[in-house]
C-alpha cells in the first residue's frame, strides 16, 4: 500500500505513454462496443439491488476496454481508458491546430485521422487545465514532428 492520493496517481497515470497498436485496438474496441455492434457487449439489466451500470454507449465501451486488457498494468489500464475517453476531445482540440491539419480530416462520417497521429495521441502525456484532462498539444506536435519532446 502506498500513501499516494487518488490525485496523485491519476496525474501520474495521465504522464504514462500508452503503446500505441494497443490504443489504437481499444479506439475501435470502443467504437464497436459503444454502438452495440459487438457481440456480448450488451449490458444485462441488474439481478439485484445496488450500483449498476447502465447499459448506454460509454459503459458499454469501456467495460470492452477492461475486458480485454486485463494482461496490462492497473496504470497501462487507465492511461489507454483515459485516452480513448478524451480522444473526440482530444481531435477537436487538434482540428483547430495548424500543427495538425495534414494529420487531420473531416468527412460525412466523422474524422479520418492518420496513423501519424493516432500514435502522437498514444504517446503524449495528458496534463489537467482548469479541471479537464487533455492532451498537451506542444508535445503531441512534437511526437509528430519527430522533435524529442521537451
């Protein structure tokens, strides 16, 4: 047991770098589960009274998430979830960024985001701004540029 805060360690878990083919497994894991294309990822109505989970598309997408990462670390767990959580956020920050319009496009289905980027995203720590987890857009430029990260 260690007397780190639950502050501390999600700050810590926002600095983790998540690998990056295992981030970009966990986007579409979520995608499919979130839109109830996937097979078992419908949540059960509870069986008996107490917390439940609610069978809406953000339960239903992370719970795939844990569900099959559980050969990672409880801290590569959450640095991988928490990037998937922030990740349309993460792309409108990015939409309005100069620094990331070749890496970066809108079409009728949503964003078409390349590879480049998808492993920028995976790589940059995440930092808190006024209460908001997010990317830090400095060095998601620089993973993209190939500068070293400062």
């Amino acid at each position: 047991m260690t007397d780190e805060s639950l502050e501390e360690m999600v700050r810590r878990q926002l600095t983790i770098p998540a690998d990056p083919d295992t981030f970009k497994f966990a986007v579409g894991l979520f995608q499919e589960a979130a839109s109830a294309r996937m097979h078992d990822s419908h949540i059960p109505p509870p069986s008996q009274s107490g917390l439940h989970l609610t069978n809406v598309p953000i339960n239903r997408g992370m719970l795939a998430i844990v569900r099959e990462t559980q050969h990672l670390s409880d801290d590569e767990r959450q640095s991988v979830m928490m990037r998937v959580m922030h990740f349309g956020e993460t792309l409108e920050l990015a939409k309005q960024d100069s620094r990331f319009s070749e890496h970066l496009r809108m079409d009728q289905a949503g964003f078409e985001v390349s590879n480049e980027l998808m492993d920028a995203i995976a790589k940059t720590p995440y930092v808190v701004v006024d209460d908001h987890i997010r990317a830090d857009l400095d060095q998601l430029a620089a993973h993209i540029s190939g500068k070293p990260p400062t």
